[in-house]
C-alpha cells in the first residue's frame, strides 16, 4: 500500500508542477496548453484527434481551436488527405507559444529529477520507460499520455510508435 501511494503523490506532485508551468506559458488555462503541444507534435492532426488527445467532447474541442485561432495560434486547413477534413496547424505565434509550453514543462521536471544522482536517475528513467509502454495501448492512449511532451527530444515516441512509426 505505502508503494502506491508514494507513486501516486509522486505523480501528483509533478503533474501539478507541470501543469502550473504550462499553464502560465499557455493563452488560457486548462487544455490550450496541451492543444498546443499536440499540434505541434501532429501538424494537420484532425479536430477529432486532438479532443481525444486533450480529453474534451467535439463541441469543446471545436470550441478551443475557436479561441486558439482567434488569438492567432492555431489555423484551419483543408487536409491534404481529404478535403472535407480540417487540419490544425500553428501558426509562427502559436510555435512560441509551444515552444514556451515545452520549456516551462521541462524545467518543472528537471527540478524534480535533480534530487536525483545520476545513477539513480538513469535507473529510474529506465522504469519510466517500461511503464509508459505498459500504459500507453494505442493511439488514443498515446494522444492523452504525450500531450504536452518534447516532440523533438523523445525517442521511441509512444505517439509516433502507436501511428505506424519508429518513434525515433
């Protein structure tokens, strides 16, 4: 019992940490910080996809990209693979934006791992690993659980490996 409630004050604390940290780079709080960390991760992602992703109902989801597109972060584009679809991209705004997301959630981390020496800290994101990958079952899984990750640092990518892809 005392296992997994250490574990989960562990991932409540960061989460919290690293949702004060996106939040305060984000436009408003709540999902747009996610938002914009998955399109950023899936240029031309679909507004179905990112509802899955960011956990809000279609309405809501259209309702996000409303706000994001107003501010000037997030455009509509007619998907290169089906016409009818919209596809979401960043605009140069909305890439500092995200950009600000990923720094903001990567200092929140770091200082949680710097209570740890480097050995422990290899051994420790070595489990990491093994447990996202018994976590994450499938795209929608991976959507929800990389939502504001780096895209540009993470290798065997979880999103990318459950899209068809090498993660690398």
């Amino acid at each position: 019992m005392r296992d997994t409630n250490l574990v989960g004050a562990l991932t409540v604390a960061i989460g919290d940490a690293i949702t004060r940290a996106a939040e305060a780079a984000a436009p408003e709080p709540g999902p747009a910080a996610a938002a914009l960390k998955l399109i950023a991760h899936l240029p031309g992602m679909s507004i179905d996809a990112l509802r899955i992703g960011v956990g809000l109902s279609h309405p809501g989801a259209v309702r996000l990209v409303d706000r994001l597109a107003a501010r000037g972060l997030v455009e509509r584009r007619a998907s290169a693979e089906d016409g009818r679809r919209v596809a979401l991209h960043l605009t140069a705004q909305g890439e500092t934006a995200a950009a600000a997301i990923a720094q903001g959630r990567h200092d929140a981390i770091a200082q949680a791992l710097a209570a740890l020496p480097d050995a422990e800290r290899e051994a420790f994101i070595g489990t990491t690993e093994k447990l996202l990958a018994a976590l994450v079952a499938g795209p929608d899984d991976a959507l929800r659980v990389c939502r504001l990750c780096d895209e540009n640092v993470c290798t065997r990518c979880p999103v990318d490996i459950c899209l068809g892809g090498t993660g690398d």
